[in-house]
C-alpha cells in the first residue's frame, strides 16, 4: 500500500501516536508466509520509519489500531495496556437473539498449538468481557464487546460460551450468514453458488480510549467497513 493510500486510514494522529482503521483480512505483524509485506506494521512503518504498534488485532478483525511514533510513546500506550487502562470497545453480529446487559464473561483463556484457545479453568489465563445488546434483528443480533484483558480469540471464544458465536467464526461454531436465510422469497439464480454476505468473522475494533502523553483521555472510532456496513444494512431490513 502507497503512503498516500495508507494515509487514508488514519483516524487520529498528534506528535505521539496516529491511530488507523485497519482493513480486515491484513494481518497486523508480518507472517512467515507474507512475501507481499503487506502487514500493517510494515505499512505504518513506510509511513512513519519509527512506528510501533502498540496491540494487535486479527488478521480479519477490521477497526482501530494504535501505533506509537518514537519510543517514549510506545512505553506510554504498552503501560496502559498492561495496566488495564485503555478501554477498547468491538461490534460482533452473532446468530440467534440476544439481551446483553451488561454480562460479564470471566472464564480462563488457554492457547492451544493448532491456533485456537479453550477456557482452561486450572491452566488458562484470566480473560474478562462485557457484553451489550446494541441490536436485534430477525435471527442475529449486533453486540457491543468490551474486554478487560487481551487474550487470543477473547471475545470469540467468551460469545461461544454465550451460546451467541460470531457470524462466520466457523473455529468457533459462528454460523455462515447468505442472503436467502434472511430474505424472504429470496430466489437464486439457476446454476448459482450462493456466497456468504460477509467472507470472514463479523468482529470490528469500534472504538479505543487512551491517555495521550499530557494525560488527556482520547476516544478514537473507526467506521464500519464495506463489508459489515453491508451485513448490517441487509440485517436491518428484516427487522
């Protein structure tokens, strides 16, 4: 991606920081098998030579990402992460209805070697998460995700546990959304393979507020993209 394209990504920048709406299905840190170099992290740092993420998303999680312009910064953003200081707030469009108000999922994270987690009571990590009901469509709901901590697959793995998997999260028993299962007399045309409405987990970083080095509190969002825009434009029709 051309400085100029990467720039259009970005939803905050001071002397400090500059914060972006990443693009779902690019990973945040360089893969082994990436010979593009497509990362977000080699693209923030053709941007900005000194740039360090400050956390990670998954590769098809969309939405806000930090990352820090020069040391001192990054030291600044890591110690609220590792503090419990910043508040990230996600979206997920999970199957089935929903009333979240305020649950708290608080159930022990364990990563496995096949690039999973299971809740581990005796071995997992502590791993917490508040969830909201934003939305209730026909036969999916859109849910506001609130973790206290930053474990692999946290949020996905806490809704499997709430019986309210994300869309698309087949790793974690999410179900594939079509067309056809929420529009009524939906006719597909002969000789036809239907596609998904989305192509990856329905899971979006909407918001993140931090402290900027003067200590002023600073509350970034990200717009939806294309393609969960999309997903909820159709899921509000069927309401």
């Amino acid at each position: 991606m051309k400085k100029t394209e990467f720039s259009r990504l970005i939803l905050f920048e001071n002397e400090d920081f500059f914060l972006i709406n990443k693009p779902p299905h690019t990973a945040t840190l360089d893969e082994r098998h990436d010979d593009k170099g497509e990362s977000m992290l080699r693209q923030a740092k053709a941007y900005w030579p000194d740039a360090q993420v400050g956390h990670r998303l998954d590769k098809e999680t969309s939405g806000v990402l930090i990352f820090a312009k020069h040391p001192a910064a990054y030291r600044h953003i890591s110690m609220q992460f590792e503090h419990r200081e910043v508040t990230k707030i996600y979206h997920a469009v999970v199957g089935g209805i929903h009333d979240f108000k305020g649950d708290l999922v608080n159930l022990p994270i364990l990563p496995l070697k096949t690039a999973v987690v299971r809740i581990d009571k005796l071995e997992g990590k502590e791993a917490e998460t508040v969830f909201n009901t934003l939305e209730v469509y026909r036969s999916h709901t859109l849910v506001e995700c609130i973790p206290f901590t930053g474990r692999m697959h946290q949020i996905r793995i806490h809704l499997q546990c709430l019986k309210a998997p994300i869309v698309m999260d087949e790793l974690y028993g999410g179900p594939k959304i079509f067309l056809s299962d929420i529009k009524r007399k939906f006719k597909l045309a002969k000789d036809t393979e239907e596609q998904p409405l989305i192509s990856r987990v329905a899971l979006h970083a909407r918001a993140l507020n931090f402290a900027l080095m003067n200590g002023e509190r600073q509350m970034v969002e990200a717009p939806y993209p294309k393609d969960m825009e999309a997903l909820i434009n159709q899921l509000i029709k069927t309401r």
